[in-house]
C-alpha cells in the first residue's frame, strides 16, 4: 500500500536566516521530540563562496510502537538517513530523509522545504510532504501504518512551535538580526555560516516512496493560518487530504479549481477518504456544469407566487454565528406550489436558496473571523396535517433532499423542528430514510410547547432573535403561508398523470360516478394500530365520504370505474349496488353489524381532501364516496383518490420519539426513521 502525505505551508515570521539559526539549534537531538535519540554526521561539507552547505545525517529514532511489537519485528530503534541543502544564495533549505532500517520491506521518503515568503521578504514558509509504500511487514502492514500516520501528525503539528522555541534561544544570546548571503561580502557570509552551522535538523519520521513525481507545486499549497482563520481545526491528516484532493481537482478539471471550504465539505461527507470524496465531487460539477447552477444568484427571478406564498427565509443566525433559515412548512400549501411553479421550479427555487446559503456562510466567516461552515435550519411544523402528505408532493420533496444531499453535503449544522404534531411521525417515517445519517443526526425535535424553556431554542438561538411567531420578540418578515390561490395555478405546471415523469406509474385512480352512484375500496386490516390513509380529487360535482368497519370477513367490492362509465354511457341502465346496499339486504344494520368510524364528509368540486385513520381493531374497513346530484348537464362526477395503510410498527415507532416530546424534548433523532429517544 501507498500513502502520501501533504502538510499545508507553514509561516514563521522571521526572516529565512534567523529561521535557518533556531533551526540548528534542533541538533544533534531535540528534548522536545524524544523519538529522535541522536543524528550523527556522516558528511558535511561548503562550497568555496559559503553559500552552499550539503549534509548528510545518519538519525537514530525510537521506535514509536508497543513493546510486543518491537519483539516481534525484533528492533528497538530504526535509522534514517538524511540529505540537506541549504542553498544560503537563493535563501532555500532543502531537506529530504528515507528509511535505513527495513528498506526491502518499507519505503519510506520525506521531504521538506524552507524557503522565503512569496509576499514578505521578512517572512519564511515550511513545507513538508511525505510517502510511505508498505510493501511486506511481516502481516502488520495495517499496524505499520497507523504508526507512521500517527508519528507524523505529532511531527508536524510540533514543528512550528520547536522553531518559535528555538528564535528565543537566538534572541537569548543577543543574535537579533543576520545579514543575507551577498557575493562580495566573505567576512559577513564566514559569519553567518558559522552562526548556521551548529548542527542539523532531526528527522520527522515519517514513510514515503519515491517524492520525485509527487512533489507538490506552489499553487497546490496552503497555509496553516489560512487553514485555521478559514476552514476552521483541522487535524494534520485532514489537511493533508484536502490539498491531495485539491491537486487530484485540479488535475481533473483542467481550469477552475472549486474553494477549499467546498473540497472540505465533500471531505467531511465522505470520512477524508479522498477517493470517494472526488467521485462525489466529480458528480457534483458535472450536475452544475449541466444545469448552470453557478448561474442561479445572478439569473433567477423568484416567481409571484412563491413571493407571496411560500413561508420561508433567511433570519439572522444562531448563537454559533450560523446563518438561519426558517421554513413554516406546516403553513405551506405544497400541492398548490407544485401546481404553480412545476416540481422543477420548486427544485430551482430550493437549489437558489443552497446557493444563498453558501454565500451566506462566506459572509458569516468574514464577519465572525472564524470559520462558519454550516447553517442552521428551523422548521416550525404547526399546521401539518394530511394534506402534507399527498403523495405526488412526498415524492417531489423525496427528489429535492436526494438533489440537495448530492451537491450540498455538510451544509446543514442544525436542523431545529418545533411545534411537530402527531401526524408528523408519519411523514418522518417517509422521508427519513432518505436523509444521510450524518444529517439525520443533527435534528433536534420539540413537539410540546415548551421550546422556549431551557433545555429548548434558547439553548441555540440568541433569545432576542427569536421570531415573533414562536412567541419571540424579533419580527420575521418570513412569509406566513397559506393556501395558494387555484387562478395561479398554470396549465401543465404539474399533473399527477398524462406522461408525468413522476407517476409514470401513476398510484391514483380514477373514477366516474353517476348520480346516486357509490364507489367503495374494502381494507381488510389484521394488524392493530396500523394507519389508514387517504388522499382524494373532486374533479367534478359534489361527493360525500365516509369510512365504516366491521369486524366480518367483507369481499372485494365496489363497480369500476369502467363499469360506472359503461352505465353512464348507456344511459344508466340498472346500477349496480353497492357492497353495503348489498349487506343491509341480507339484514345488515348499522350499529349492529358494522360502525361508522369517520363521519359523512361532503366534498365539493375542486376541493382535495386528505385524512387518516388509525386502525385499533382488526376487521374490514370500507372506504366509501357517493355521488349525490349531478349538474344541469347530466355530466359524470369525477374523482381521483389513492389510500395506503401505514404499519403499526413504523407509526408507534417514529411515534414514541415525538411522545416523549410533550416535556421540553430535545433529543437527536437517531440513527433510524424508527427511532426513539428516553422518556423524561
């Protein structure tokens, strides 16, 4: 196996000859890292003008691993050889270590570099990258490895602060400035090389194969303070993925490279494993590339529609300093947006809102002087109901979260869901399973309403920022929802059938009735406490629905929709009755031997009605509409209903998370759709 290493630059402030001065002072061994037992000179030599020095060191190190191992590989201490070059003319030290001990079985090369600042003459840059190639240990290939990723982390994360250590100890002994190396000044160039020459630096040891074909140019270096001011703590083997990933990027695209903040979050998506991190980045700006999206801040124009009745918007940020975006999706009319702008347009529109957010983010950081990279999201649930749960909007919602989850990973810091009421566990339990782990993680849920007392936003949001609509004292000017008017419907913006690339396998269905004429769809449940579900059209004249149950075994029941349009269309005929009509003949009475569980619902032409059930009892339950009156053209009433039963399983346990909620419930939401947290 091989590994490379790549450490973001590192910035003393201190010009490249009195960095050069604390650097010897390293030698032939450094108390602060007790790994290196001793470096012993085997060559040395300068040319005749002083300003070039080569120096070979043969460094002994203690091996960094258990003692177990040390018997079985049968070694206390391992040897390196190291090279330098310290070139005093064009103010650069070279350095460049492989491994003595186990050569056949291990290649190991490391290699760094000091040299003066691009953009401060008084100012010296480190960098330092490695290569370790694994090829036969003795089947502790695994193990060889941690040790040597672990030994250089230390190493590098030590390096700064031994050279800011060591300038105290030139300062100490009244060496404050050191002239550079000039061609016709002998006596200041004897000078400054014997200032330079009381040693030679340790060896970080750390693995590597041949660096030849790897080394990395400037271009592809970062630095340590950009790194901590801009991208926030990173580890050294962080940092080293990310400037792997940013090179094997650019190599990719040949042009454009994206911003390390974005390297960084597809990164974290992945665990730093760049591989999978730059096939998903891969994805990512070939999906931009195709739909333009870098253009959507400057191109797109939000419709009316959404202006007026989409409740959702930026407003202020969390006590992290994290933009936040609050979205009243109880209050939002989905069927309505859909049948407005189309499912793309809500996609565009959730796709403009990402692309804000990141800018967001960038302002935040600039702002807070530190790294912001994640928003935080609250979802204020009041006002679900059934009608959220139409399934051609689902399936739209379930489309967005796959696009987001692609394109924008580790953007979402918090997600904060207040005022959730009981329908919403079914809705979780839909829509979770689509959401990364990693993000469903980071949701808190309250569904009592108690969220402003401790334990609740308080704890994440400063409290004079809390909207006024959640009983706060800051004026949102996010949109409050509500229906969508039907005159902003448009044409062919969404249709659940006609070739609809969403229900090409279309789960509604259709039905003609003529006057008097009932349509009925028998459950037969037999497990307790699942939910029944239904969503229905009147497309055409008035129907009334209602649910019944009876504990007996019914049939498979009710006309077509074929059969009611061949009536229909032969002028009515003899109908057909209904299953019930069919029972109260043979004796059948209400009360007695079957129960109205829902009461009679009268809909009216246009309306869309959704609603659930919550089955207790096994039996059979009868989904009944009836057509009562016809227009004063003797036109067939239309309608276009889909049902679903919920198991009792998925209800109760996405259910028992949001139970315990009604007690200032904060708690992650899990790992599963299913998941439950503690009761209180």
């Amino acid at each position: 196996m091989v590994q490379e290493y790549v450490s973001p630059v590192r910035v003393h402030k201190y010009p490249f000859e009195m960095v050069m001065a604390a650097y010897e002072r390293r030698f032939p061994h450094c108390p602060q890292i007790p790994v290196v037992i001793d470096c012993s000179i085997t060559d040395d030599s300068w040319s005749a003008d002083d300003s070039q020095r080569y120096t070979t060191r043969r460094c002994q190190l203690n091996v960094d691993a258990p003692y177990l191992l040390k018997k079985m590989i049968g070694v206390d201490y391992i040897y390196f050889i190291q090279k330098n070059h310290l070139d005093l003319r064009n103010r650069v030290l070279e350095i460049e270590a492989t491994n003595e001990t186990f050569s056949a079985r291990i290649g190991v090369l490391e290699k760094c570099r000091y040299y003066v600042h691009p953009e401060n003459p008084e100012w010296t840059c480190f960098e330092q990258s490695a290569l370790l190639d694994v090829k036969n240990f003795f089947g502790l290939e695994n193990t060889v490895e941690k040790i040597a990723m672990k030994q250089y982390a230390s190493n590098i994360a030590k390096g700064k602060e031994l050279i800011e250590s060591f300038m105290q100890e030139v300062f100490a002994d009244g060496v404050t400035e050191l002239q550079p190396w000039v061609a016709d000044q002998p006596a200041q160039n004897r000078e400054l090389r014997r200032i330079v020459s009381r040693g030679a630096e340790p060896l970080s040891p750390l693995p590597a194969q041949d660096l030849s074909k790897h080394s990395q140019p400037d271009q592809y270096t970062l630095d340590s303070e950009y790194i901590k001011r801009y991208l926030g703590e990173l580890t050294p083997m962080q940092e080293s993925r990310l400037l792997q990933l940013r090179k094997w990027i650019a190599d990719l695209q040949k042009g454009k490279v994206p911003s390390d903040t974005t390297l960084l979050r597809f990164l974290r998506a992945r665990d730093f494993s760049v591989e999978k991190a730059r096939e998903m980045l891969s994805q990512s700006l070939l999906w931009r590339k195709k739909h333009q999206v870098d253009r959507l801040l400057s191109e797109y124009e939000t419709p009316d529609v959404v202006k007026q009745y989409f409740p959702g918007g930026w407003h202020h940020h969390d006590k992290d300093g994290r933009p936040l975006y609050v979205l009243r999706l109880g209050q939002m009319d989905v069927k309505g947006l859909l049948k407005s702008i189309g499912e793309d347009g809500l996609l565009k529109l959730t796709l403009h809102v990402c692309e804000e957010g990141l800018r967001q983010l960038e302002e935040a950081t600039r702002k807070s002087e530190r790294a912001v990279h994640a928003w935080c999201l609250l979802v204020d649930l009041d006002g679900l109901n059934m009608r959220h749960l139409w399934r051609p909007g689902v399936r739209a919602l379930l489309r967005i979260i796959q696009v987001v989850e692609a394109n924008y990973p580790e953007t979402m810091g918090r997600v904060l869901i207040v005022r959730a009421p009981r329908v919403f566990p079914i809705l979780w339990t839909i829509v979770s399973t689509f959401i990364d782990e990693n993000t469903r993680s980071k949701f808190l849920f309250y569904g009592g309403k108690d969220y402003l007392q401790a334990g609740g936003l308080l704890d994440y949001i400063p409290k004079d920022l809390i909207p006024d609509f959640l009983g706060g004292p800051c004026k949102s000017f996010v949109h409050e929802g509500g229906l969508v008017p039907k005159s902003l419907y448009v044409s062919g913006a969404f249709t659940e059938r006609d070739g609809d690339p969403l229900c090409e396998d279309s789960i509604y269905h259709s039905v003609s009735l003529a006057k008097g004429q009932v349509h009925e769809v028998v459950v037969r449940n037999c497990d307790p406490h699942s939910v029944l579900t239904w969503d229905f059209d009147v497309l055409r004249h008035d129907i009334a629905f209602t649910v019944f149950r009876t504990a007996h075994d019914l049939p498979a029941a009710t006309p077509s929709a074929e059969h009611n349009a061949t009536a229909l269309c032969a002028g009515g005929g003899a109908e057909p009755r209904s299953l019930l009509q069919q029972l109260e003949a043979r004796g059948w009475r209400e009360g007695q031997h079957y129960q109205r569980v829902e009461p009679t619902l009268v809909c009216h032409d246009g309306e869309s009605i959704q609603g659930s059930h919550v089955m207790t009892e096994c039996g059979s339950y009868l989904l009944q509409w009836r057509c009562e009156l016809l227009d004063s053209a003797h036109r067939a009433a239309q309608l276009m209903y889909f049902h679903e039963t919920l198991a009792s399983h998925q209800y109760k346990g996405s259910m028992s998370s949001l139970q315990s909620a009604t007690s200032g419930f904060s708690c992650l939401s899990g790992k599963s759709a299913a998941s439950s947290c503690p009761s209180r």
